[in-house]
C-alpha cells in the first residue's frame, strides 16, 4: 500500500515549509563587524542595522557634536556584540527611510540586545508604531534603569517640577514642552499632560527632539 508513504512524504515537505518559514521570519545568524554607536551595528554580510524599539546619545556626526553619554553607549554597544555571532527578528517594517534593517537583536547566549542596553541606561526606549511587538519588554528594562540610576537616568531629576507640564501624544509617545508649536497641533483626544520628564519616561513616552533636549547636560 503506497498512501502511507505519500503522506510521509508530504507530511515531509511540510514540516521543512515551516521550519524555513520560522527561520525567514526569525533571521538567520550572523556576525557583527562593526558598531556605529550605541544603537546601530554593522554585519559582516554588509547590512547596516538600527535596533527596534531604543534611541541611545548619539556620537558626533557631520555637523552635530556629540550628545552626553554618547560614546559611553557606543562602547557598551561594542561590548555586547562586536565580532558576536547575532540572531535579528523583526517586526512589521524591516527597513527605515535610511534602508537600515530594524531588528530586536539577539546574541548566541540568549541575551536580548536591545533591552540590556536599556537595563544599563545607555538609551531610551523610542516607540514607533507598527514596530512595538517588543514594547512592553523594552520599557521594562528601562524602568529597572530609572529605579537604579543608571546611566542617562542620573541626569534626569525625578523630583523636577517645571513651571508647565509636559504635553504628551498618546498615539506617537512623545511629548513636548509647553508651548512647543508640533505639541499644540496634537489632536485634544490623544493629548496627555506629564508633570515632569521622568513621569514621561517612565509611561514609555520619548522626547521630542525638535523642542526637548536629551540627554540633558551636565
């Protein structure tokens, strides 16, 4: 009888389907060459790839100069996975306006690159919608930084009380200074007010860098 065979042989062909299937959404394994800074690497296959989910200081760059922290988040950026044998996943984009692929990365041990560079407050978490499959891991990383003081989180007074609070957008997660002309355009039903940067940051909402400098100077 030759049906058991057949459906051996299809039941075959179908779970190898999947298993490629699960691997070409997961990524394959690759190397790390080169670390731009603290959020941005470069794989030996030549892809330029911008971590999902966490905006670290930037370096100094054409005409900007360098941001508090900046350097100091490229090295720990280097030491968790320069020359490293990396896996990415993605979520619903994979690629920015600049091609760079965006990707949670992850080491060969396990370690969930993304957020131990939050856990160690060498960035922020930086929510861009549709990518936000990683968001609640992420802003829990961030806050074990906040509750610790670590990193960036030194410089930002919890206790801070401004003369305004701050405006937030609930749909894009940023929010402004009061009287910033882009926060007065947000729509009255996603507006949130936050009485100060940490309470920001701590909801998960990130600066907007067009009217809230970050991370503050010493």
């Amino acid at each position: 009888m030759v049906y058991p065979k057949i459906i051996w042989s299809f039941l075959a062909i179908l779970l190898a389907a999947v298993i490629w299937l699960g691997e070409s959404q997961a990524g394959s394994w690759n190397i790390v060459k080169w670390v731009t800074d603290g959020d941005t690497i470069v794989l030996a296959d030549g892809r330029h790839v911008r971590y999902i989910g966490i905006d670290a200081p930037e370096i100094d760059h054409a005409n900007n100069r360098a941001e508090p922290m900046g350097y100091e988040a490229r090295s720990f950026n280097r030491q968790l996975v320069d020359g490293q044998r990396i896996r990415l996943e993605y979520d619903r984009e994979k690629k920015d306006r600049y091609g760079r692929t965006l990707a949670y990365v992850f080491r060969s041990d396990g370690l969930f690159v993304n957020a131990e560079l939050l856990r160690k407050g060498y960035g922020h978490v930086l929510c861009r919608f549709p990518n936000i499959a990683g968001e609640s891991a992420l802003l829990e990383a961030q806050r074990h930084a906040m509750g610790q003081g670590r990193g960036i989180w030194k410089r930002v007074d919890k206790n801070e009380r401004p003369v305004h609070a701050y405006l937030g957008n609930r749909r894009s997660k940023r929010f402004h200074v009061f009287g910033c002309p882009n926060g007065e355009r947000i729509s009255p039903k996603n507006r949130i007010w936050l009485p100060n940067q940490w309470a920001a940051f701590w909801q998960g909402y990130a600066p907007a860098r067009e009217c809230v400098a970050f991370p503050p100077e010493d």
